[in-house]
C-alpha cells in the first residue's frame, strides 16, 4: 500500500479528488487542529476556498486517554461512545471531569488559532471536514454534528487515510465521505504517512495566516 510522503502531500492529492467543489462562494473548508490542518491547507489551497479551522477533543477515558471515549467540538457539541464508557466502567463524574478538562484546552485553541476573530459563518454553506486520518472516527462525528448544529447546508468528510467501517460509520452522518485509502488491516493513521511529525500550534497559526492572504488579494483584485 502506497504511503503518503507527508501531509502536504497528502492534502494536493485530496484536493484533486474534490475538484468539484472548486470555485463555489459557498463551500469552506475546515481542518481538524492540529494534523488536520495541513492537509486541509492544501485541499482549500486547490479549490480556491476559504480556510478555517474547526477545533475538537478526544474524550480519552481515565488511565487508558489513546481510547476514545467521545469528544467535543466548538460549538458545545458532545458525542460520547456509550459502549465504550460501559466497557471501560466509566463513571459519570469522570466524564464530566474529562469533558470540563478538554473544553479549556479547546478553548485554549481556538484562542491560540484564531486570536480574536470571530468563528467562521457556516450557515447554508456547504463544509469540507478535513483531518489527516481517521482511526475511530470520535473526533471527525462530533465535528461533523457540530457544523449541523450550525447550519452547514451539506457538510462533507475528507480525509487521506482511514479505517473503512469508519468512512462507513461516518458515511451516515455526512452528506459524502472521501477516503482515498482504506487500508485493511487500519492500525493507525501515522503508518500511512512516510512523515508524520508532529504540528505546532505555530505551524497551524502561520497556515491560517497565509490562507487569509488569499482572500485579502482576491479582494485587491
């Protein structure tokens, strides 16, 4: 199975297997802090798309926080894995716990990402999620809720590597899924990528900051 050399890479590649969203005033792409958000750099880049991003949290249960339990996104959106926080014997208060725990750090940032502008507008637009890969697919359902409870007039999930009965899950809960690769067995997303370094929040800022150019020129123009 052929691996992506980096997130860039990967990003172009998914652009061009979305290129029938190119040029429409109504579509926006959104990039799942932080690995997300190269990737979808790159998607946005290729369509010719505004750019934002749209922050979620893993709910890791209590000792074992790589399992998902859940997550939330901006917007006050909670999805929890029932089966999940019955198999680990979960307590009420520790959910709650956890979840007032990752709403600072959501919190922390959307402040860090987005300093004091406002949340972008997704009301009766058509929303391209884009994360580096999907594992569980927790993050990417409760973001794909949250743009609903905003409005979004379709919401699709875009993504380079994922679990196929993930890319299934999801496929319920958006308007289209893309997967380019659905390698079996999974594992993780990292094994699909040559290089899967870690993204800084300084990274992320200065992406956002360059996607802004775009629009700032194209209003020059």
């Amino acid at each position: 199975m052929t691996r992506f050399r980096d997130r860039a890479h990967a990003g172009r590649l998914l652009g061009e297997r979305l290129r029938a969203y190119a040029d429409r005033p109504d579509v926006i792409v959104l990039g799942l802090p932080r690995g997300g958000v190269p990737v979808a750099f790159e998607v946005a880049k290729r369509l010719r798309v505004p750019l934002d991003v749209f922050v979620v949290r893993k709910l890791g249960v209590p000792g074992h926080e790589e399992l998902a339990m859940g997550a939330i996104a901006s917007g006050g959106v909670r999805m929890l894995n029932e089966d999940v926080v019955a198999m680990a014997r979960v307590s009420e208060r520790d959910v709650e716990t956890v979840t007032l725990r990752e709403e600072h750090e959501l919190a922390r940032r959307e402040r860090a990402y987005r300093g004091d502008r406002s949340s972008p507008d997704v009301a009766g637009r058509t929303v391209i999620l884009v994360d580096d890969g999907l594992a569980t697919g927790a993050t990417m359902r409760a973001a794909a809720a949250g743009v609903r409870r905003l409005d979004a007039a379709a919401v699709v999930v875009a993504v380079p590597a994922a679990a196929a009965d993930t890319c299934e899950l999801l496929a319920h809960e958006a308007d289209e899924v893309v997967c380019l690769t659905t390698p079996e067995p999974f594992h993780a997303v990292g094994l699909w990528y040559e290089d899967f370094s870690a993204t800084t929040d300084d990274e992320v800022r200065a992406l956002l900051e360059e996607a802004r150019g775009w629009g700032r020129r194209a209003q020059a123009v």
